[in-house]
C-alpha cells in the first residue's frame, strides 16, 4: 500500500544561502521504504538539486548519517512508515560544518583520527617467530571497538564535542582504545598523550548519548571512560617513577 | 548550543544527574553541621535535632530524598562504562550495584533501628 508523508530536508548552500533553511516534499512510499530511500525519490523525481551522501544502503558504510527528527540515525535503516503520518525532519548530522545540504565537512574528526594512530603499530615478534599470534580472549578485548567504523552519529550526539569542537571525540577514543587494546600493538605510549590531554578523555563527562546511538553497539562511552582509568594510572606511573621508560 | 540540553529527554536526565548533586553535597554539609554540634554538646546537638524538624528542613528532606535516589540510581547505570571490560552484562553489574546499595542502606536502617532501642534507658 502506498501513502504519502511529508519530508522536511535542511537546504544549505554556502555559497549563496545566507542561512539554512528547511523545504518540504510529499512524498509516497511503501512500508518497506527507508528514509534514505525517500531521499532517493526526492532526488529522482522531485528535486534533483538536493545533495545528501549514501553508498551501501544496508547499514554497513556510514554514510547516510543524518539527523532523523532530532536524533543521529542512519537514513538507510530508519523507516519511513515509523513517522507516519507525522512529518520527518531530515537534517545534516548536528556540531559539523555544512559542505552542502545533508551533507557534512569531516575534516574535523579525520584529523583526529589521525592523530590517535588508528592501525596497529607492530610489535616484535616473540624469538623464533616470525609473526604475533593472538588467543581468541586476547581478541575479544578490542573486538567490540573494533566495529567502530566512523558514521559519526556519536559526535552528533556529543554535547561535549558541540560546545567545545577541541574534544577529541567518542569514535577516535574509541579506536585509540581499540588499537592499545590488541596484544600485538606497540603503540601505546605514542597513543597515552592523547588520551591524558584536557581535550583527550577528560573532555568527556559521561553524557552516555554516544553509546545509545551507535547503531554497531559499539559503546563508545566504555572505551572513553575506561581511558579515564587509564590516563590516571599513567599519571600516577609518571609522578612517582619520573625517569622510568615508557612501556609500550 | 544554547538551550542543547532541552533538545532530547536524554540530556535533561543527564542535566538532572548532574545537579542532584547539589542536593548531596547540601545533605552532607546538613550531616556534618550535625556533627559539629555534637561535639559542642548535649544542648547545641538538641537544637540541630530540632532544626532537622521544622517545615523547611522537612521540604528539603522530603526533595532530597527522590534527588539522591535518582542520584544513586544514575551512578549504577554508569558504571558499566567505568569499570575494565568484564564477562558479566551490563545488566547485571547496574542490578549487583542497586542491590548491594539497597541491602546496605536497610542494614543501617536495621542498625539505627536496633541501636535505638538498645541505648533508650
């Protein structure tokens, strides 16, 4: 069956617009309709100006980030029939600059991705091995960060990140966390200054909202405030053994 | 940024977590005034007893009460995301906090209780 609702997207081009402002389409869909796809159809038939970002449309890549009615969803696995017939307010993922309607500027987090060294910095194989091997337990202490792949929805629901845009932010700690975490990493003394700074995890005060709408269950917020535990640790380690050599 | 914490229930519960301790910290300077005037003796400690009775003391009580349990509520729901990765479900880690908090509050209940009628003469 085919019913119409209503779809408020945020247009902005910053070029021209001198503010944001929201335009209305009816638009028809079918049960099985996602946000994402009314978009599609927005852009299909309606208004082909309208610029929003998208790839794998089942959850995996991230790209389809929006706010859906306030809160940081992805548009692929957020239905359309759930808001019927309300109205669904589509705007472009909260504390980010606009590149062009929905679609945001990350350059923000990608430098803080950089900074945190998210890959593995090789440790040395044990004598007479020529690669690190790891037991299934040593794997399941990073797996679950691991899965973080960047949709950015936490930084949306960050109010920490929103007032001061220094914080380094739910998913970069995340992957801090997750790469410290691998038995065959060596980078953690590379990765600690990070952490321990004001804007590393001391910018977080444990508003939790990341972790409800990590759509990968990621829990972003544990590995933050694991860090906390972390970051005090390293600075008691500092304090009373000054001169000691880092252990990675 | 202004106003963010009245765009989404969870922020304002987040709000309400953070101010409650207000209320904690009033309770705890309540006890310790008690404290002192315990140690300034007998009549001064009756007057704190008695202030403890009057209406504005007894609305503050009557406020702090669901403040501080919702306080405590709130700090068991976060300690999962505090404490090292455990096997245990997060469930049951806030479920083992609210119920050690609440089995040791009604021991000291019980105690208070029981002392009380030991030391009545």
């Amino acid at each position: 069956m085919t019913r119409t609702i209503r779809i408020e997207c945020l247009r902005y081009h910053p070029e021209t617009d001198a503010e944001p402002r929201l335009q209305a389409y009816e638009v028809p869909f079918t049960d099985d309709m996602s946000v994402l796809q009314g978009l599609q159809y927005i852009k299909d038939h309606l208004d082909g100006s309208l610029t929003f970002r998208w790839s794998c449309r089942m959850a995996i890549c991230g790209s389809c980030g929006q706010m859906v009615n306030g809160v940081p969803r992805l548009g692929c696995e957020t239905f359309l029939r759930e808001f019927w017939p309300g109205t669904v307010r589509v705007e472009p993922l909260e504390h980010f600059p606009i590149v062009r309607d929905l679609a945001i500027d990350q350059s923000d987090f990608l430098a803080k991705l950089e900074s945190v060294k998210p890959y593995l910095v090789q440790k040395a194989p044990p004598a007479g091995e020529n690669t690190n091997l790891q037991a299934p337990e040593e794997m399941q202490a990073y797996y679950r960060y691991s899965k973080c792949i960047n949709y950015l929805l936490c930084y949306a629901a960050c109010p920490q990140y929103g007032l001061n845009p220094a914080f380094t932010g739910p998913a970069a700690l995340t992957l801090l966390h997750r790469y410290n975490a691998d038995s065959r990493d060596a980078g953690r003394a590379q990765r600690m200054p990070v952490v321990n700074q004001e804007d590393g995890v001391w910018g977080c005060t444990l508003v939790g909202y990341c972790s409800e709408v990590c759509p990968k269950d990621v829990d972003p917020a544990r590995a933050v405030n694991q860090n906390k535990v972390n970051s005090t640790l390293d600075y008691f380690k500092h304090f009373l053994f000054p001169r000691a050599k880092e252990k990675s | 940024m202004a106003g963010w914490w009245k765009r989404h229930p969870y922020y304002l519960w987040y709000m309400l977590r953070e101010a409650s301790c207000v209320f904690i910290t009033a309770y705890a300077l309540i006890l310790l005034w008690g404290l002192r005037r315990l140690a300034q003796g007998e009549g001064p400690f009756e007057d704190w007893l008695e202030s403890l009775g009057t209406p504005g003391s007894l609305a503050f009580h009557a406020l702090a009460l669901p403040v501080v349990l919702y306080h405590a509520w709130t700090w068991f729901k976060v300690m999962p995301k505090t404490l090292p990765d455990t096997r245990l479900p997060a469930a049951a880690i806030v479920a083992g906090g609210v119920a050690a908090s609440a089995a040791c509050s009604a021991a000291l209940l019980v105690a208070v209780w029981w002392f009380g009628l030991w030391s009545v003469p």
